[in-house]
C-alpha cells in the first residue's frame, strides 16, 4: 500500500549467525530485509511494522552477539525504491541470479529470482557452494530432489543449466515445510519460465515425506540439526551411485559432522569451503 508507514532496525552480528538470525527474525511478521555485505559482518535493515517493540528483537538477538545500529519509521515507497536500487545480482561459477528487474548477463547462464523477505536480499554462501557443485555432479537423465527447497533456486538452477546444455533433466521434486517457499518457488518457477509440469513441489516435514522412486542427486542446503534430524530419511530417498549435497556445516562443526556421516554410512566424496561454510559432496557406502 502506497504511503505505508514502517519501522527499519539495523543489526550488524557476524556472518556465521546468518541464517540462525534469520530464523529468529521469521518468528515476527516483517515485510523485507536488505543484506549487506561488512566483511567478517553482516549488516541487516529490517523492516517491521510500524507498532513493532525492537526490545523484542534485541532479547531474541542477545545470545549471537547482535549489535543494535538504531531504528526509525520511513514509508514503503522510498524503502522500496532504495531495496530494488541496490539490489545487486550474483554470479555463481556458470550461472548469474538476478532479481527480475536486472538484465541478463549473456555469457553465463540466467537464472531470476524474485527475491522475498523470509529469504533476505543475500545469496548466501551454503547456496553459492551448491551452485558450483551442479556442472561437475549433474549427468543426463538424473533425477533431483531439492530437500528444504525455499525460494527453489538450486533446482531451478539445475534445470536451466540442463536445458542451456541440451541434456535430459529426470525428475525434479522440491520439499519445504514452509507453505510460503512452496509459493516462492512456483512463482521462481514462472519466472524462469519453466512449466510447473516439470517439477513436483511438496508442501511437507521431511521426515513424512514419502516418495515412490528414489533420487540421482539432492541438495540439503540446511544448518546442521536439520541435517542430523533428517539424514536417514535422506539416505533412503537417495538412489545407488547417487550424490548427496550437504550444505551448510560451520568449519568449527565439520569433525562432529564427519562423525555423523560415518555413522550413517556416507564417504565423503569432496568438501568444500567459503568463509566459514562447508559443503560435503557424499554417497551411500554400499
């Protein structure tokens, strides 16, 4: 609504508590995030209704060392030009995600997305790390499950970096427990222009996902409790000769997190690192 009143708080905290900082923030309604890049920092503007008691935030944000930068009402149609003005593209190895209203770079490979406010402005490191997995994993013909799909970028990806190659993508199926990234999805989907035929998207926990074939490659672009909650359900749905993504351990989590691998029968076929974040390609040891 035009002329809508709302109430910006600035946070800097380091970026190893991304993604748990964004999970508190989910708890509260908010209408947007803009990610700034600070170095070692992230500095985040968020944009709440106008009502909202920052104290409420800064009680939630205390455990991760969150430092508070201040707070002030604006109206939507300034914060929204601004949002859409400094919203930067990312190229990723072949691919270049943009928001809609960028061009496209020619000599990489397109992908839109319409950036939403449960899944910040960033592209953050875990799912840079998938990206640059997919030219060196996908073959013709597999099949792709996207565990935790949320805006449905890594399937997306995978199916435009399949068509840009001319080779026969499987089938493509994204699971989210979340009602609003299955929606997110379709509409990156449309984005993209890619037919909702070609993919089957699930609205579900994925412990009582429940499937009839089993899958070539998936993504599990998720921190590491989800992982460990979830890793069996993971291993069952992944087919023999498979390649499973684990995406988002914490350099500091990475021997307990091999642990855990070892003790669900996965070798560890390559693992590889961005500013404190790890990505661990596996198969199922036979």
């Amino acid at each position: 609504m035009k002329n809508n009143r709302w109430k910006l708080i600035k946070i800097k905290f380091k970026k190893e508590f991304e993604d748990l900082i964004l999970g508190e923030i989910a708890d509260f309604e908010f209408n947007g995030i803009e990610n700034v890049d600070a170095g070692k920092y992230v500095i985040f503007k968020i944009f709440f209704p106008e009502n909202f008691d920052g104290k409420l935030l800064r009680n939630r944000l205390k455990k991760y060392g969150a430092e508070f930068l201040g707070e002030r009402i604006i109206f939507q149609e300034n914060w929204d030009e601004k949002w859409r003005k400094n919203f930067r593209g990312v190229e990723c190895g072949v691919f270049f995600i943009r928001p809609p209203w960028m061009e496209k770079k020619s000599e990489k490979i397109d992908v839109v997305i319409e950036p939403g406010g449960a899944f910040g402005t960033g592209l953050h490191e875990t799912t840079q790390l998938c990206l640059e997995r997919i030219p060196h994993l996908f073959k013709s013909g597999y099949s792709i499950l996207d565990a935790g799909c949320g805006s449905g970028i890594l399937m997306i990806s995978t199916i435009r970096f399949a068509d840009e190659n001319g080779v026969k993508v499987g089938k493509v199926v994204g699971v989210d427990i979340e009602e609003e990234s299955i929606k997110e999805s379709f509409k990156n989907l449309s984005l993209n222009k890619i037919s909702e035929n070609r993919v089957e998207l699930f609205n579900s926990n994925l412990k009582k996902f429940n499937f009839p074939q089993k899958f070539d490659l998936i993504f599990a672009n998720m921190l590491y409790n989800e992982i460990e909650m979830n890793i069996e359900k993971m291993k069952s749905l992944l087919r023999e000769g498979g390649f499973l993504l684990f995406s988002g351990i914490l350099t500091s989590e990475r021997e307990d997190f091999l642990q855990l691998l070892k003790r669900n029968d996965f070798s560890v076929r390559g693992v590889f690192e961005k500013n404190k974040w790890l990505l661990f390609e596996v198969k199922v040891v036979r």
